[in-house]
C-alpha cells in the first residue's frame, strides 16, 4: 500500500500509489501538539500554525499562499491537536511540484512578521470565543478537564485567552527551533504518483534541512482522584451533556475491541443509543458516542443535546445502554457492527487526503503502520466474549464523569445519578 524512505536528516517520507485518481494530497505531520506545552504557553503549538499561514519571504502575504494553492483549484489547511500537528494540501496531480513548493515554503521560510503575531493572537481569542458560544463545543472541552484534571491533555487545544495573549514571538521561534525539526517530521503523499520521483522531488526541497536541537518530551498522565461532574449554567434551550469514562493508548492490545463496542453503543443510526435515545424515546436529536486513543491515554464519550426537564431521564436510559454492554453482544449485532468499521475504513480510503492522513498519522504517533487489511484482519478476529470482558473491566461507576452545558443549576444531585 505504501513506500517509506528515511532521508539523510531523518524526515521520514511516505508515498501511496493510487493510479485511479486525479489529485494528489501532500500532507507534513509534525510530531508535536498541545501536550507539549507548558501551562504558561498553552496553545503555542496552535499559534505557530495559524503563523505559518501568514506569510514567507518568497510569499510575504498570506493571500499569496493561500492564493498559490486556490489559484489552481486546490485545497490548503492545517491542524492542531493534541499530540501532532499536520499542514496538507490537495491539488490535481500536474499541481503537485506547486503544493510542494508552498507547504515547505511555509514550513521552513516563515517570516513571524511581529505585527501578523499581534493580529493573528485577536484572531485566534475570537476562535476560543467563538467555542465557548458553542455550548456543544464547551461541553466537550469541560469533560476533558474532568477527564484529566490539571494535565495537558485537559485544556483546550488553542489555549486560553489569557496564555494566547501572552505569547511572543521569541517564544514561538524557540518552540519551534525545539520541535520542528526533520527528526519529528513525516511527509505523507497519495495520489497518482511514483515513490522514487517523491523522493527526488521532496529530498531538493527539505533534503538540506537539518536541526539537532534536543525535543521537548510531553508530560505522562498519571490518573488521580478529582471531581466527577462540572456544570456550566447557561440560558440556553437545551441541557448539553457529556459522559465519559478513561479509555486505552494507541498501543493498548484492546484499542480496537474498545472502538468496535464503541460503534455498538453510538456510531450511527443503528447504534444502541441513538435507536434507544432518539427513535425510542423521542429525547434528543443529537446523540453519539466516540472514542480518543493518546500515546498513554485514552477515553469513550458520550454526547447528547436534550430537554433540561428530560436530562435525567436520558442519563438513565443512556447508563442503562452502557450496563447492558456487559453482557453478551448478540451475533448479528457483532456482525453489523464489524461491517461498519470495515466499510466505514474502505470508504474513507478512497481519497487522496485520508490515504496520506492514515499513513502519516500513524507513523508520526507510533512509527509503526498498520495496513486496511491488518486492521481488518483485527477487527474479524474480536470476539463477543472478547467485548464483554473490556466492557466489564471499564464501565465501572466510579470512573464516570459528566459534564453538562444548559440551564441546570450548579448544585443539581448530578452525581447520585452516576450508579452502574
């Protein structure tokens, strides 16, 4: 499926051969993210991606970047999560010297022009504000304080208003001199193209690229006691909750037994609780669960947007779903549930950009990189029993949590109601 070569400066560099389509996506991972932060520089990582957007010395503003890649029918972003950070760019195939030449424009000329620092640091607290008006997206940042209290991995990815704005510009030039280096770097390509020509084409453009700075290492999580529920009072429609129990590593033997009971209890339309929640009872239009996988930790949510008067009772219903878990999963269910994680993987395969976010993703968090057919081969293999035991061994009272988004009063018995 796909070709890897490790260049003289040890940037890692992947190539998908994919004959049948007309694009090719180019996608840069960098092995760092929000976890890497200090609390005193909490969303840097972000900040030096929107930065990189914003002007070069051979593209001084940031319509000519973004006008380089729109100006040929191609597609240009970013990202910032927690444990990596990713610049792609997706044009058709005979643009690709283009893409190429932008996205490493971008990653190794950056100007960090002061005066776009200052405007972009507006723009990026307008971004935090923007989230925290959408109670959905604040409900989700809450349950990961919960979920891990006083960690990295708990804050929101952009930091907050008052870290982002205390950010220089010196100290993203030093985050960056640590973590941006061709070490922590993997080039992912897929499209219609050929592994040697990738290597020629990249190795003239990053191959002089050198750094041997030490990097900064993220902060392990070791789980501790804190409070299991926090309510943000709004005067809003609806009571938005999430509920949520520790989860399993990337590197966990059980992570794709835990995705596969996920899909069972809340991904998609024949999932456990939207037929139970929403076709059932009629109590929410909105109503998933999904599951994160971190290098040391992990966690299964649930989210729902509901009625306040109804929040009880949907939490009950939804504590109900998750206590049947432990029992034995029926062998039609199992059956169905397996057909979607694999068709689901197939689907999303198909594209340019989730070829190169698959191989690039994997290998940048865990330098090892797992086929479709190795993963499907897995997801045959997990058997109901299988299923029982993880969810016997993670669904316990004692490890959930909630938050809730609404007009719920602080001081609700929230908690009495998290009882397996």
């Amino acid at each position: 499926m796909y070709h890897k070569t490790t260049l003289d400066n040890g940037l890692r560099l992947l190539t998908s051969t994919m004959p049948h389509t007309r694009s090719v996506c180019i996608s840069i991972f960098i092995g760092t993210g929000s976890r890497y932060e200090p609390d005193s520089e909490a969303g840097i990582s972000h900040f030096i991606e929107h930065l990189l957007f914003k002007g070069t010395k051979k593209r001084p503003a940031a319509r000519e970047i973004s006008g380089a890649i729109e100006g040929v029918g191609g597609i240009l972003n970013g990202g910032t999560d927690k444990e990596l950070t990713v610049y792609w760019a997706k044009v058709a195939q005979h643009h690709f010297p283009l893409a190429l030449d932008v996205l490493t424009d971008m990653l190794l000329h950056s100007r960090f022009n002061p005066q776009d620092v200052e405007k972009e640091g507006k723009v990026i607290i307008e971004e935090i504000n923007m989230s925290k008006d959408s109670p959905s997206q604040q409900v989700n940042m809450l349950i990961d304080e919960l979920l891990w209290p006083g960690h990295p991995l708990g804050r929101d990815i952009a930091g907050s208003k008052e870290s982002v704005a205390a950010i220089t510009r010196d100290a993203m030039l030093n985050f960056l001199h640590h973590q941006y280096q061709p070490n922590n770097t993997v080039i992912s390509i897929a499209g219609n193209i050929q592994h040697q020509e990738m290597i020629n084409a990249v190795s003239q453009v990053v191959g002089n690229w050198t750094n041997q700075q030490p990097h900064l290492e993220y902060s392990t999580y070791e789980s501790k006691k804190s409070r299991r529920v926090q309510v943000e009072k709004r005067p809003i429609e609806q009571a938005h909750l999430c509920l949520a129990l520790p989860g399993l590593s990337l590197f966990h033997p059980q992570r794709f037994t835990l995705d596969l009971l996920n899909i069972i209890l809340g991904e998609g339309m024949s999932s456990r609780l939207f037929t139970e929640i929403r076709e059932r009872l009629g109590l929410a239009y909105s109503i998933h669960s999904y599951v994160e996988h971190f290098l040391d930790s992990g966690s299964v949510t649930i989210y729902a947007g509901v009625d306040p008067r109804n929040l009880e009772t949907v939490l009950n219903a939804t504590l109900e779903q998750l206590l049947k878990l432990k029992e034995t999963v029926p062998e039609p269910e199992l059956n169905r549930a397996k057909e979607l994680a694999k068709g689901r993987l197939l689907l999303r395969l198909e594209d340019s950009r989730n070829v190169a976010s698959w191989l690039g993703g994997q290998e940048i968090l865990t330098g090892r990189i797992l086929s479709p057919e190795q993963v499907i081969s897995i997801v045959d293999t997990i058997t109901a029993e299988e299923l029982k035991q993880i969810a016997q061994e993670m669904i316990i009272s004692s490890q959930l949590r909630l938050a809730v988004v609404g007009p719920v009063a602080k001081d609700e018995p929230l908690e009495e109601l998290l009882k397996l």
